[in-house]
C-alpha cells in the first residue's frame, strides 16, 4: 500500500502526509512503518468511532499493534478541555504511558482535541491524524495545531504538536453529510485560489461531478490542497506571516460565525461567503481582472449554504473590532492578485467591508437561491452522568440495574436520534468538571438532563451552576431516591430543575428528555 507522499518540512522536524483511496485497511502498516509506538489510543467522535473505529482497531491490530478506542460525543461543543479532562482520566485509568501513542480518527475537531491531548499528557506523547472530513483532510490535520475551546472563544488553548504521520483516505467522505461535503469544498478552493490555480482549474471542470456524488475527483484535489497547504506552513518558518494568506475568506466568515452565535452556518459555509466577499474586494481595488472575479464567484456560487442571515452592517464591525481585526478604523484583509496568487493587504477600510456586505447581499438575490426558512436546528440536549455512574452494571446491580453505561448511552442516543434530538453526553465523577461541563454547553444546548448522584444531596456548586446556565434542566435518578435511606431523599438540586424522575432506570433519562422536548415546543408556542 502506496499512496502519495507530501512531506512537511517544519520547525524540528519533518512529517509524511500518506493520501489514497483505501489507506485508512493500511493504517497498521503505516504505523509500523513510522514505527509508531506499539500501544495505540484511537480516539475517535461518537459518530466516527461507529463508521471507522473497528477498521481502524483491526488494521492497527493486524500490524502487530494494542490498539483501544476512545470516543467523545461528535461535534464542536466536545472540543473543550472539560472532554480533554476526559480523556486524561480514561488514558491514565488504561494505564497509557509516555511509550504509547494517539491516533486522531475523525474531523477537525477529532484531530484538535486528541492532538491537544497527546500535546500534553504526561508532557506529550506521539500522534498520528486519519482525517475523515474533507475539512480536515485539506486543513485541520496538517500544520501540527493542536487546541480546544474556551468560553470566551475558539481555539483559545492549545499547543503545536506535530504529528508523526498523517494519512488521508478521500474514501471515508462516501459518508460524510452533503452539508459537510460543501463546507470541506470551500476550503479546498479557498487553498486553490491562495496557491494552485490548477487545482482551481481542475474544480471548475470537476465540481459539479463531486456536488452528483461521485468523490472521485477528490484523491487529485486532496493530494494538491494538502501540498499547497504544506507549502505554506513549511515556508511560514522563513517568511514569518506567510500563514495568514490561509485566512483568505476568513476575515468575514469569523464575524458573520460570531454574529449568528456559531448556530447558523457550517464554519466553511461562512467561509465561502467570505470568499466571495473578499474577492469581489480584490477586483475593485484593482489587483483582480473582472474575468478571474466571474469565474471565481460562479463557482463559488456552486457550493450550497444556508442564505445570509439578517445581521446589521453595525453588528459585524462590532464583531471585527472586537476581534481586535479592525485597528484604527482599518484592517488586514487578504485579498487575490490573480487565480491562485494571495496577497495581505494592509489599510482596507471599514467602509469597503461594508460595501463588500452590501455586495454580497445583491450576489444572493442575483443567484437563483431555493429561499429557504433559516435551518431549524434540531433540539439539543445535554446529559451529564454524575459520581459512580461509570459502574453501572457492576456496583450493586440489584439496585441499579445490569445495563452498563455504554449500553445506556446507546439507548439514549437511538432514542434522540428517532426523535430528530442531538444529545451530548458526558460522565464524570468529579463535581469541577460537571460544573464546566454545563458552563461550556450554555450556547449550545437547548436542555439538561442530569444525573447527579450523590451530589444532589449537598452538592451547592452543581445547584449554582445549574441556575447560573438558566437552561431547563431535568434531575433523574436511576433508583428511587424516595424508598431508599433518608439521606438520599434530600435534594438541594430539584428547585433549580423544572422536573426530578427517579426509579425508571434508562426511562428516568427517557421522560427527562421528553420532559424537556415539550418545554421546548411549549416555549416555541409561547413564543
Ligand atoms: N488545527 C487547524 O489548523 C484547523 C484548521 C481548520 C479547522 N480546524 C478546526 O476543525 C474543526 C471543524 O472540523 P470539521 O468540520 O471536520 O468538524 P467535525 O470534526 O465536528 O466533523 C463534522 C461532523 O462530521 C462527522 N464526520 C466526520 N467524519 C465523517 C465521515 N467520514 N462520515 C460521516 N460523518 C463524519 C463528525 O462526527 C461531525 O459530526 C473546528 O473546530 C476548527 O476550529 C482546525
Ligand atoms: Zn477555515
């Protein structure tokens, strides 16, 4: 098993990027080849870990290597230190040691998130990426970035931590959501306009290929995105600043992200917004031929994303100087001096931002656009399992029960999914990191199910949390609470919770989330 070789030349070291279609059977062999230490955590998303996990264990196994899977809930609101944390706590129960190794199964947050962790447990381990959205494949996983999360912004934490070896398999994209695809096109053109105008060439004659469904075209594109991107990470080294030419596109996108509380769009999405808006800039500031404008923008038509949101021109410079962009009224805005050729512009002003706005917002009318009502987004809930939770099935089982809390999670989760709910679930048994756990899920969920254990008898902290993050939130107890010993019956968490349902095991979680889901259509009628 072959595949291309890209070799990033950066700071200490340099590191294979492998891309092929069917690599990802070949991943144990690679490991070995890299020699890549023998015990392995891969850590993968909920939703990645049921796609890809078993045949990643099985290749990795197969080459002679102990591999173990570790999954988190799927999604950006995972990628916290709260998760980090963990994950910390289920490698160090494993026993994984400063000779053992990560592989990051999964998209940009996979590859953030478990790179971050080998970046800093027990001072680092080694750690290898299989990117498996096309996102990642072209950008996440390449140029050793490693970070999560923090309340007040993205990206906030984090560490460079090269991997020893990247392998890209475009075959997993054959089950990626279409939504996801488009997002993962937008930064592939936004690589090829920065740097390869024949990729952006090859895109305008295989786009609407790739958009019917056949993913072929992408090994070519991928191979080339991730060189471009290697390119400029390698020479960033000598001609410091070089990176910000990724950002094209971005300027815009972060602030129109922002504005829509990061509910709205896909983060490419955004970006393909931004793309058109900063090449239209480029065109009337003369760096761009009006023909190169067309064809840019015609293509980036192509990729589907939801419609402009209704946001003031104020709101969005308010986002950009609060992002510290804007400096004395003007900005650093990377614009195209031709198909392929980015340029950092110093001195745009905010008056061109906003024409750049205006602009895009006649593109759209212009654009023969399905108006579709803004995307509902699907009921989001958190469940928290508290103190001791991760027994089940061993401690006392006559009290509560044989199901394990994987076997529960699973149920919850086919429960959600048939009911169109998005869950994120989480165990810990610590009260500090329950409590960040519901701070860092304030702007994403609609509602809580928890089940604190123990510590709704005294627990204060956990009580105040749940009234600072003012969600609705559901207690549930798996044994009643109610018959057993006395102590049990007291709670200092019920009056923050619109509900508490103990003695129904899995259905005490069950009618929470029920509970939870009329409150919801009851505030939307309300409302
Ligand atoms: N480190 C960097 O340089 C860098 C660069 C760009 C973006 N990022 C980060 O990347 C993140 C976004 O990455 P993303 O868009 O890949 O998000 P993601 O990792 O959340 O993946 C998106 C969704 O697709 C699912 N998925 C992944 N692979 C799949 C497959 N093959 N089939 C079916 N479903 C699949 C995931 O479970 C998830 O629900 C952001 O957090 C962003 O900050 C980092
Ligand atoms: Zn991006």
């Amino acid at each position: 098993m072959q595949g291309l070789k890209v070799t990033l030349a950066e700071r200490e070291r340099s590191y294979p990027v492998y891309i092929g279609r069917g690599l990802l059977e070949g991943l144990g062999e690679f490991s070995r080849r890299e020699k890549f230490p023998k015990r392995v955590a891969v850590i993968a998303d909920s939703t990645v870990a049921r796609l890809y996990g078993q045949a990643a264990l099985s290749s990795l196994e197969g080459a002679g290597h102990t591999a173990e899977l570790l999954s988190f809930p799927a999604g950006e609101a995972s990628k916290t230190l709260g998760t980090a944390q963990v994950l910390y706590e289920e490698l160090l129960e494993r026993g994984f040691d400063r000779g053992c190794g990560v592989i990051a199964l999964g998209g940009g947050v996979t590859c953030d998130l478990a790179g971050f962790v080998a970046a800093t447990y027990m001072r680092g381990l080694p750690w290898a990426a299989v990117p498996t959205t096309l996102l990642a494949q072209v950008d996440a996983a390449i140029g050793g970035k490693t970070g999560v999360d923090h309340r007040k912004g993205k990206n906030l934490i984090g560490a460079f931590h090269q991997p020893s070896f990247v392998l890209v398999d475009p075959a997993v994209l054959s089950t990626l959501p279409q939504r996801e695809l488009h997002a993962g096109l937008a930064e592939l053109l936004k690589t090829a306009l920065i740097g390869d105008a024949d990729l952006f060439r090859l895109a305008e004659q295989q786009l609407s290929t790739v958009l019917s469904g056949e993913l072929s075209p992408l090994e070519e594109a991928v191979a080339r995105a991730v060189r471009v991107k290697a390119e400029v990470v390698s020479r960033d080294e000598r001609e410091g600043g070089l990176r910000r030419i990724l950002n094209f596109g971005h300027t815009l996108a972060h602030a129109l992200e922002a504005a829509t509380n990061y509910r709205y769009f896909l983060h490419g999405e955004a970006v393909a917004w931004g793309m058109i808006a900063a090449t239209w800039l480029s065109w009337r500031r003369g760096l761009l031929e009006e023909a190169e404008h067309k064809r840019i923008e015609r293509l980036l038509l192509k990729l589907s994303k939801p419609p402009l949101p209704e946001v003031s021109s104020e709101a969005l410079l308010e986002h950009l100087r609060r992002d510290k962009k804007i400096v004395a009224g003007r900005l650093y805005y990377v614009l195209l001096r031709g198909i392929g050729e980015a340029v950092v512009e110093g001195g745009v002003t905010e008056g061109e931002l906003l024409s750049a706005w205006e602009y895009i917002r006649t593109v759209e009318e212009g654009s023969s656009r399905n108006p579709s009502p803004l995307p509902r987004h699907p009921s989001r809930i958190l469940v928290l399992h508290g103190p001791n939770l991760n027994l089940l099935g061993e401690r006392e089982p006559e009290v509560y029960g044989k199901m394990t809390l994987k076997e529960l999670n699973r149920a919850l989760e086919d429960f959600a999914r048939e009911r169109g709910i998005e869950l994120r679930i989480f165990q810990s048994n610590h009260e500090g990191v329950l409590i960040d756990l519901l701070h860092e899920h304030r702007g994403w969920a609609d509602g809580i199910v928890i089940n604190p254990g123990a510590l709704t008898h005294y627990s204060y902290a956990l009580r105040d949390a749940i009234a600072a993050v003012g969600l609705p939130t559901v207690e549930v107890h798996l044994s009643d609470i109610h018959s057993r010993e006395p102590f049990r019956r007291t709670s200092v968490i019920r009056d923050v919770c619109i509900a508490q349902i103990s003695g129904k095991g899995l259905g005490s979680y069950l009618e929470g989330i029920e509970v939870l889901r009329k409150e919801e259509k009851g505030a939307a009628g309300a409302g």
